[in-house]
C-alpha cells in the first residue's frame, strides 16, 4: 500500500492508492504562512491517513514546483513557499518510508495514462500556467535533473506576450492558454471597447475575471469569442507541435480551464489536424482528460508504487530509488 498526495495552492489531499482507486481520502486547507506552517500541515493530512491505513510501503508527493525528482529537492515554487526545500529528505526523515517528490503536472499525466491504460501520452494541464507531462512506455519522461517536460514554456511566437509564469520568455504556450492569459486578453478587449459586453464586466481589480469571460462566450458575444478563437487556434499550433515531437497514443486536456473545452477545443483540434505530420495525427486521440479530481493523488501513488517495485527509467532514478529503501528500513 501506497499513499498519495496532492500539494495544491490552496488544498492538500492525501490517500491510500491501491490500482487505480484513492481510499480513506483527507484534504486540508493549504498554510501558506510559512514553509514549516506548510510541512505542519501536510504531515498532519499524512497521519490522518495512515491512522486508517497503517504504515505505507512509500510515500508519494505531487508539488506545483519546479522539483529536482533525483533528491526530490524543490528548485522553484511560486504559490507556496517550497523553495529550496529537500522535500524527499525531510518528509522520509518524518515518516520512516521512502518519498518521491515530483511536479504535479508529471503526476496528473502519469495518473491519466495508468487510469486509461496508455504507455504513451502527452498531457497538457490548463490552469492559471500550463503544466506538461509526458509519459513514455508507461513513465513518466523527466529529462536528466527531473525537471523536465514544462510543455507550457514551449516558445510559439518569439514576438509574443511575456510569460505570465516564473519565466523569462515571450510568447510560450503559457503565454496564450493559460487562465491568465484568458483574463490579459479579455482585459485588453474590454479596455480597448469602452460600451462592450466585456467592459461591463471590468471588475474593481480593472480585470475581466474567467468565469465573465467564459458566460460571456456562452451567450455569444463576439469578443469574448475572439478570445476564445485565438486561444484554441495557439492550443492547436501546440497540440500538433507535441504530436509530432512525442507521438502519444494520447494527448489529453486537463486543468481548470479545461472545464470550458467546449469553447476551444474543437476548434483546437481543427487547427492542430491542418498542422500535424498526417501519419502521426491518424494515429493519435485527443480528448479532456478522464482523471478527474483524484488525479494528482492517484498519480503520485502510481509513482510510488512504481519506484518501490523498481520500474524506473533512467539508471539515477534507479540508485536512489535504492538508497531510499535503505534509508527507510534503517
Ligand atoms: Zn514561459
């Protein structure tokens, strides 16, 4: 038995994951006030857990951070205050297992790819950025220091926006299909439209916020469909860009502004199928991801439950893997 969890901005869930099921589930809110406020709290989310279960083979933790996977050391962290954190080595100090720390996009891919029986997938997380994970022959691919695949700060318009994202690029995927993207142009419209559907909903912040733009789009107003237009037409320029690169069985779409797919995603895939080398696109479905709210626990379980059973890719991921069993039967 393994345990899962999920560390997001402002929840922290934790489960037992046997196959493909998350049992005997917690969540907390997530203590932002400070790092040791923060590990307080995930522990205490962890023993509630492991009251019911009992001690768990391993540990694992999807965190939305940069993570160097081999000391599962987190190298940057934006919305929760984990940086510089040797997250592996101080949670299996606290609770005597092996831990694996890795990105909580990794994980969600790696969730959907076991959940739907795919050994290889592309999955795109659409929320406030954009995460990215690639699964290859059933692992997760990390590149050499574990902080790869970030699919969102793929470059499609050198001349673009800047990157709302802890990055110094202009015009990345995150740049046009992430949540904040969505609000930059839909703010711009409406200032530009003094009168316009949009403008009215200039809250007090001076932004259009996601839930306007999206009703706005239901009921057909032709801007914040524009919005939604050029943010499918770069969705799709992506798509094909990762088919042709990864050539998944499966390229999914998930994240919180996946839940207004139907406002973008066909017309993503219109675009992505005029793009793509036709071989590789024949061959690849492209769907929202199936997941769902037990995602990121279920994937950080499934990497767990893979590191103890020694199924790694990479010879590094390996030795450690070792090592840890060593240190948490010590
Ligand atoms: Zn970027």
């Amino acid at each position: 038995m393994v345990l899962g969890v999920d560390v997001g901005g402002t929840k922290i869930a934790v489960a037992a994951v046997t196959g493909m099921a998350a049992v005997h589930g917690v969540e907390h809110p997530t203590v932002i006030d400070s790092t040791e406020a923060l590990l307080a709290g995930l522990e205490a989310a962890v023993r509630e857990v492991i009251e019911d279960t009992g001690q768990p083979e391993a540990i694992g933790v999807g965190v939305p951070s940069q993570v160097e996977y081999a000391t599962g050391r987190v190298e940057t962290s934006v919305n929760i205050p984990l940086e510089g954190v040797p997250l592996r080595e101080e949670l299996g100090r606290r609770f005597g297992v092996p831990v694996f720390v890795d990105n909580d996009a990794n994980c969600a891919a790696l969730a959907e790819a076991h959940i739907l029986g795919e050994n290889d997938l592309v999955m795109l997380t659409l929320g406030t950025g954009v995460g990215g994970g690639v699964v290859t022959r059933g692992l997760t691919f990390r590149g050499a220091n574990g902080l790869g695949a970030e699919l969102g700060h793929f470059t499609l318009n050198p001349d673009g926006p800047p990157c709302p994202g802890n990055c110094p690029n202009r015009g990345c995927l995150e740049a046009y299909c992430s949540g904040q993207a969505l609000e930059r142009d839909a703010t711009e419209l409406a200032q530009d439209k003094p009168g316009s559907r949009l403008s009215e909903s200039l809250g007090p912040d001076g932004k259009v916020n996601g839930h306007d733009l999206v009703e706005a789009a239901e009921q057909g107003d032709p801007d914040a469909t524009l919005v939604f237009d050029n943010f499918a037409r770069m969705l799709g320029v992506a798509i094909a860009g990762y088919v042709n690169v990864f050539e998944p069985d499966r390229l999914a779409i998930g994240g919180g502004v996946s839940r207004a797919s139907h406002l973008f995603l066909e017309r993503a895939e219109r675009e992505a199928a005029t793009r793509a080398l036709p071989a590789l696109w024949r061959r690849v479905t492209i769907a929202l991801a199936q997941g769902g709210a037990d995602a990121g626990v279920i994937g950080a379980g499934v990497l767990a439950a893979q590191e103890i059973k020694g199924i790694t890719t990479p010879l590094r991921d390996t030795a450690i893997g070792h090592s840890m069993t060593t240190e948490g039967s010590e």
